[in-house]
C-alpha cells in the first residue's frame, strides 16, 4: 500500500507505513517503505532514522544518496556533501553514484555556490549521448543550474537535450524550455468555459431582450386587456349586504351558483345546501 500510495497520496501511505512498523519493526523493507514514506512527507528525521535502520538491517549502502538528501532537507548541506566523499560512495552502483551527485550539486546550491554546482554535475554520465534511467534529471539539474548562474543559452540547450531523454515525462523540461522561448501555454478548458460563460450571457440577454418584446406584444392584445379588466373588476361577495359588489359594467359571467346558509337552520339544511353546493 505505501508503494503504491506514495505518488498520489503521501500521507495516507506514510499512515500505511506506520501500522506497518508497529506490526513487523524488525523487517528491512518495512523500514525502507516507512522511510520513503516519511521522505515523501518532507518527515526528513524520521527518515533518517528508518534509512539507517534498513541499513544496519541489511548492510547495502545503496540508500546513501538519500540519507545525504534528508541531511540537506533538514537544513544541513554541509553534511550532506561530507557524505559525498565518503568510501560508501564507491560501492554504489552507477545510479546511486549519479544520485549522489545530483545530492551533492544540490548542497551546493543550498550554500549559494552555483560554479560549483555546475561542476559537479559536469561528468562522463553527462556527457554521454546514451539515455538512461537517470539521464533526464541529470540534464535537467544541469540545465537548472545553468539557468541559476545566468547562462540561459547554455541552459535553453540543456532543456532540449533533456526533452530527448525524457519519454516519461518525469520533468517539466518542455515548460522551460517554452518559458525561455517566451512561449505562453493557454489553457484550453479554461478558454471553452469563458467562452460558454459569455454564450450563457449572451442567451440570457437575449432571453430578457423577449421577455421585454412579450411584454410590449401583450399590451397590445385585446383578449390580453379583456382579461385583465376582468381580472380587476372581479366581484366579491359582501356577507353584509348578501349581494355581489363591483363594478355593474364588467364583462363578468358569474354561473356558479352561491348558497348561503344562515347560522340558524338546522343540520337538514345545511345537508342540503351542501347538497345543492356539490351539484
């Protein structure tokens, strides 16, 4: 679970990886996932601890790289390039050396030291044309740093050299590359949903622009006047007077016959007023 949370999801997988530790400390690959967990979680001392514990567990340097980075995500860069003249860099295998490479140049910039950084990335791995599981982010960190020191045209070269490695589209090489062409990205969904918000607004006016017209066509009407002077001399019944009041010219055709009762007759009367009422 932690493995395959721990792109999307950091935090529900760096909560995997302790339910994990409670239930099995003891096992190496417990505590390099609840390592990674805490190291995608910016949990850099918690990390460390679990990396190193995996590593007495195992005896493999090959988690050196990243004990070196949670060195530098702690704030501590001078360590972290202590680590990279260690003897345990010379039993990495090629990955982990570029990886503690990309380690080091980082401490470098954490220290303002953007020459240096530049040169340590310069190497044999760089410089080859073959593409390999690391040649992307060493070409990008590469061109970052050009870029950081003021060399753009250096930089815009390396961009494109990393756009050629990179098929996964693990960097963002195409953005800065267009960025330092001065090419701006629109984003297409946002323009369709402006451009449907300025239809709706435009229906909606049209919508009123009719109602207004209806309006105007109304008035005009006879049968519409008709009803509406019907509707306004509408007799009411005056429980007073026991008589309709109104207006005695109104076009009114009142069919429905009134019964009233008077409080004094019986219930065989009101029976038969309501009766009479149904009918």
């Amino acid at each position: 679970m932690v493995a395959r949370l721990i792109d999307e999801d950091p935090e529900q997988a760096y909560a995997y990886s302790r339910i994990a530790l409670r239930l099995a400390s003891r096992v190496a690959a417990v505590r390099e996932a609840a390592g990674f967990a805490a190291y995608a979680t910016q949990k850099y001392a918690e990390a460390i601890a679990e990396f190193r514990a995996a590593k007495r567990m195992t005896g493999s340097v090959e988690l050196w790289p990243v004990i070196a980075d949670c060195e530098r995500g702690l704030g501590r860069p001078e360590r972290a390039l202590a680590m990279a003249g260690e003897p345990e860099v010379q039993k990495l295998d090629k990955a982990g050396q570029v990886e503690m490479r990309l380690v080091a140049a980082g401490a470098r910039r954490d220290m303002d030291q953007l020459d240096a950084a530049i040169v340590t990335l310069q190497s044999p791995e760089l410089a080859s044309n073959s593409v390999q599981p690391w040649t992307a982010r060493l070409r990008y960190a590469y061109a970052d740093a050009l870029l950081a020191a003021g060399r753009e045209d250096e930089a815009r070269e390396w961009f494109a050299k990393t756009l050629e490695a990179d098929k996964d589209g693990a960097t963002d090489a195409s953005d800065r590359l267009a960025e330092l062409d001065g090419v701006e990205f629109v984003d297409a969904s946002a323009a369709d949903d402006e451009d449907a918000d300025v239809e709706d607004r435009d229906v909606e006016d049209r919508d009123v622009e009719d109602d207004f017209d209806d309006e105007d066509d109304e008035d005009d009407d006879p049968e519409v006047v008709a009803a509406e002077r019907a509707s306004d001399q509408a007799e009411y019944y005056d429980e007073d007077d026991d008589e309709y009041e109104g207006d005695p010219d109104a076009d009114v055709d009142v069919t429905d016959e009134v019964v009233v009762l008077d409080e004094d007759e019986d219930e065989d009367g009101r029976d038969e007023a309501g009766a009479r009422d149904q009918g």
